[in-house]
C-alpha cells in the first residue's frame, strides 16, 4: 500500500490530474501504476478487497462535498455524527432519488455502514456514490424509453441472457446452476440487493431499479423498466444524452461519441462491463480475468451502422 500512498503524493505534487478516463462512466480503466485514486478504488472493489476500496473511495469523495448547511441532509449529518445512525439512515436512505443530494447521501450511508463494520455495504455506497457524481446528475428513463426509438436492437436485445438476468433471481429458474454454486434454487432472489446489483439495471441509483413494495403495482410496473441488464446497463442513464438523440433521429442531425458521453453516455468497454464480471461475481474462478475483446459479441444484442455518427 505505502507504493500507492507514495505514488499519490508524487500526482498531487506535480499537479498531475490522472482522470484520463471516467473509470465509474464506463471509459477503459489504465493499469494500477497508473490509476487515479476513484479507479484504484473501483480496482480494489472488483477484487473484492474491500478495506482498500474504501480508503480510496473515501479520500476521493471527502474532497466532493461542502459541509452541509440546512435541509435533510444536515440533519442527518447530525445525527449520524451523535451516534444516533438509525434515525440518520431512515432520512439518508429517502435521499438517494433526490438529484441534488443522491451522492452525498450514499458517502454519509457509507460512513455509517463502515463504523459499523458493514464493509461490503460501505464499499457499495462509496463506489455508487462515485457513478452518480460521474453520471453528471443524468437519471435512468428505463427501457420503454430506449423502445420507441430502438426498437430492433429492443427486440434483439430481449433474446439476450442480458436481457434475462433478472429472471435467474426467480425460485426454481436455473436451478441446476444455483445447486452447484451453493445457493438456495427455490428462494427468491429478487429482493437481496447483492443480487440485485448486477441483476438490474440502476439498482440503489436515480431513476434506477428499485424493490417494489408487495401489492404495489405502479412501483412493480416501474421496476420492470429497469429489470435485467438493459440499454441503460451497458450505455448509461439516458435523461441528459437522449433528447440530443432524438434530435439526431427526427432532425437528422450528426453527432459525435464524446458529445454523447460528455452528456453521461457510456464508452461502452471493459470498465462498463467489470462492474459485474469480476472477482466479486460468485461464478467467478480465482484468476478470474475479464476479456472483453472475447466476450463483447457473446449474448449482447445485434449491432447496426450508426448512420449519423461522425468518427473522432
């Protein structure tokens, strides 16, 4: 660890600023030795070494906010700070679809969860603290969304074990695979957010997959938006790039990728899909590594030539 604490010293003396690629946003990651501190975190998160995640994540995102000065937020600052966490997590927790606050309030869940040894928790809060702030304030919109416009990659998108990777959550589907991996194959995954994590599309983010209470069914109907691995999966949340899109549809305007992705789009790369496919996923081996190049045909839906693309 002291490599990596001497190696900061030596970026922040030089005022070199490493944020070569929004790691959190979907851009390729660099190698450790030349990693900024958020992408280190993120390394050390898909290794599952969770204590160095969390120093990363923390000293970056220490440096993100203001002290807060009123409102909700304050007060539960406060009383996390007087030890009164529950009461400060019943509020952080009803802040995390509110835009100006949805980063701040998964740091402070964060600090909470890790004081009290909630490791995994806190890691998870930290780094999802981390893709709001990279997502650029941009919201999911959920698949219906991406429907009306995209309808072919919709329909081959739907044949997809992406598309469907909900549905394994679901007692006695894929009950073979469970077995083998030690779990349960007649209980219901599909309200344990470790599961829900890689299994839904946004899940604990604005606008993204959230449980649906029991008998609620517009939260129900609004849940299936974001079910399984979709567009916004592996493009990123759609409020900020999407109306530049439809103007590229309906005004036939050209555009470029990073005009997309300066609005939050994903560069679609290793990074995107190592969020999921990583040491951390419980079908992973030991050495388990990511090839994208091998995999980035394999059960993704059929690609068409962007005919308004402009190439950089």
């Amino acid at each position: 660890m002291n490599r990596y604490l001497t190696k900061r010293s030596i970026l922040v003396a030089v005022g070199i600023c490493c944020f070569v690629t929004v790691t959190i946003g979907g851009r390729v990651g660099l190698g450790i030795e030349d990693a900024s501190d958020h992408e280190l975190g993120v390394m050390y998160y898909e290794n599952n070494e969770t204590s160095k995640a969390i120093e990363f994540f923390k000293e970056t995102l220490a440096a993100s906010f203001d002290k807060p000065t009123n409102g909700e937020l304050q007060k539960a600052v406060a009383l996390a700070q007087d030890d009164k966490a529950g009461e400060a997590e019943k509020i952080l927790l009803l802040l995390l679809e509110d835009e100006e606050n949805a980063a701040r309030a998964r740091y402070e869940l964060g600090l909470i969860y890790e004081k009290q040894g909630k490791l995994d928790a806190s890691a998870t809060m930290f780094r999802n603290a981390q893709v709001v702030i990279a997502d650029k304030g941009a919201v999911y919109l959920g698949i219906s969304t991406c429907k009306k416009c995209h309808f072919k990659l919709y329909r081959s998108w739907k044949k997809t074990k992406t598309a469907k990777s909900f549905e394994i959550l679901k007692p006695g589907v894929a009950a073979e695979v469970k077995t083998k991996l030690k779990f349960d194959p007649q209980k219901d995954y599909t309200r344990d957010p470790k599961c829900l994590e890689c299994h839904t599309t946004g899940f604990g983010l604005p606008g993204g997959y959230k449980i649906p209470e029991p008998g609620d069914t517009k939260a129900a109907k609004r849940a299936k938006e974001n079910a399984g691995i979709t567009c916004e999966g592996c493009h990123g949340p759609g409020s900020n790039y999407i109306p530049v899109l439809k103007d590229v549809m309906f005004k036939k305007q050209k555009y470029t990728q990073k005009q997309l992705c300066d609005l939050g789009m994903f560069e679609v790369g290793a990074r995107v899909c190592s969020k999921c496919h990583n040491s951390r996923n419980p079908t992973a081996e030991t050495d388990f590594h990511f090839d994208f190049d091998e995999y980035k045909d394999k059960d993704t839906h059929e690609h068409f030539p962007l005919k308004y693309l402009i190439e950089e």
